[in-house]
C-alpha cells in the first residue's frame, strides 16, 4: 500500500488496525475505536443536523409520523405494537440510507440536496436493495414468530395474552404481559444484537465503494464488530436507548434522534474504516 495508492476514508488513529481483503482484491483497512469515539461520533453528527436542518427535519418527521401511527393503530394490540418497534429497530440502519448520503455531501463540502438523499440508493442498486431483502426475511420472521411466541406462553402458563380492555401499561404490568415481555426482551435483544453486527458499516460501505457486494459488506460489518466487541456494543446499547426513547415519546423523540443517529453512524463508519483500491 505505498505510492500512489488512492484511499478512501479516515486514516487509522492508531497501531491497533485490520486488514480484510476482499475477492476483487481490494483492502478494508479496519481500525479499532474507542469508547470515547461514540461521543465524536454523536457530537459530529449533532453538527451535520444543523447544517442541514432541513433534510434532517424531514426524515425525523417521516419517523415521528410513522410511529404514532403505529401507535394509534396498534394501541389496543400491545403484542403487535412491540413486534413492530423491534421491527423498526432492526430495519433503521436501511431507513437511514438518505441520512449517510447527505452527511456524505457534507463530507464532502458539498450542499447537501433532499432529492438526491431521497435516491441515493440508486447508486448501488443492487447489493443496498439486496441487503434491504435480507433485512426483510429476518424481520418477517420475527413478524411470524412473536404471536406464535405469545401463544406458546399462554398455553404453558395458561394466562390469557392479550386482553385489550387493560390497554398498554395494564398489559405490560400484568402477569401475563410481564411473561410475555421476558421472553420476548430476550429474543428481541439477541436477533437485533446479530442485526447491529451485519448492519453497522454495510450500508456506508456500499455507498462508498460499488466494487463490495451486500454479502461481502454484511461479512466484513460482523467482522469489524467482533473486532470491537466492547465499543460496538456501547454503541448499540446508545442506538437502543435513544431509539426507545423516540419511540415511547410516540415519535416525537423522532425528530432528534433518526438523523442524529444516522449521521453519527456515518462519522462511525468513516473512523472504522478505509478503502485501498486494487492495484490495476
């Protein structure tokens, strides 16, 4: 890697860096991060929100009205409104794909522009709309698994599941809901962890270099997590927090925190990793 090699993203900020190379031969020089990134990760993206305030409006009000519909829909049905925040975790790395381009732009020093964050997925087709189908069976499943997983314990407590005269919070207090949400935290928490791991660089990584293929990017995004065990879980417990809060402030909390995170997740992207094209 020496000349005039051409690379993209950050240099590494120290000695403690890994290598993968991928099949068309190009180098994804990955670099350990440290817990005190998260906070340079957020605080940029917190910059990018006001340099764009009007792009970042626009999606956290997108969020925000989704999940009060949501909310409004599924009220009365507290097992499929659980089902769906899980759903919309583990899809919001995909939802922010217009959130990466414009902090991208900005990156770049250009002015960022709605249209083309709207349709920035058009670039890379192929592998985000792939990884986007990937995303959608695990999340199906889910779909199809949570009422199965609420029938299974009412049968083998024998407690009746959902009862929509006590409503929300008589739900989750109640024995039944208390079960039910035990076993559901716990699965929730596991398939969502796998999804942060194949997730948490796939999408910047497509954007930034067409010549990665979705399985390889999802690869090298687990990789990159393990390789940072401690800092991408308090990442990921940062990401659940926050989005919980969004979430139980019927979305309001929405418009705040999808940009924010978005962006912030880019500047993550770009301090984990660098690109060293193959030599032609």
């Amino acid at each position: 890697m020496s000349g005039n090699t051409q690379v993209y993203g950050h240099a590494p900020s120290n000695d403690h860096i890994h290598d993968h190379v991928t099949e068309q031969g190009e180098h994804i020089i990955s670099t350990d991060a440290k817990l005190t990134d998260i906070a340079s990760w957020l605080k940029r993206g917190w910059q990018d929100m006001a340099e764009a305030p009007g792009i970042s409006l626009f999606y956290g009000a997108i969020m925000a009205l989704s999940v009060l519909l949501v909310f409004l829909s599924f009220r009365h049905n507290p097992i499929h409104m659980f089902t769906i925040a899980t759903v919309f975790v583990m899809l919001s790395p995909f939802l922010a794909t217009g959130l990466y381009y414009t902090a991208k732009q900005l990156e770049a020093g250009e002015k960022p522009k709605l249209f083309d964050s709207m349709v920035s997925w058009k670039a890379n087709a192929g592998d985000i709309g792939f990884y986007a189908a990937v995303l959608g069976v695990i999340t199906a499943a889910w779909a199809i698994f949570t009422p199965l997983l609420a029938a299974i314990v009412a049968q083998s407590h024998g407690l009746l599941i959902v009862d929509p005269s006590l409503g929300l919070m008589g739900f989750v207090l109640s024995e039944a809901g208390l079960t039910f949400m035990t076993y559901f935290a716990l699965l929730a928490i596991a398939l969502t962890a796998f999804v942060f791991t194949i997730s948490v660089v796939t999408i910047p990584l497509l954007m930034k270099d067409k010549n990665i293929g979705a399985v390889q990017a999802m690869i090298i995004s687990f990789q990159i997590s393990m390789e940072n065990k401690l800092v991408m879980a308090a990442w990921a417990t940062v990401i659940a927090v926050l989005l919980a809060v969004a979430i139980f402030s019927l979305g309001l909390g929405m418009l705040i925190v999808m940009p924010l995170l978005g962006y912030a997740s880019w500047h993550a992207f770009n301090d984990l990793v660098k690109i060293v094209p193959a030599s032609k």
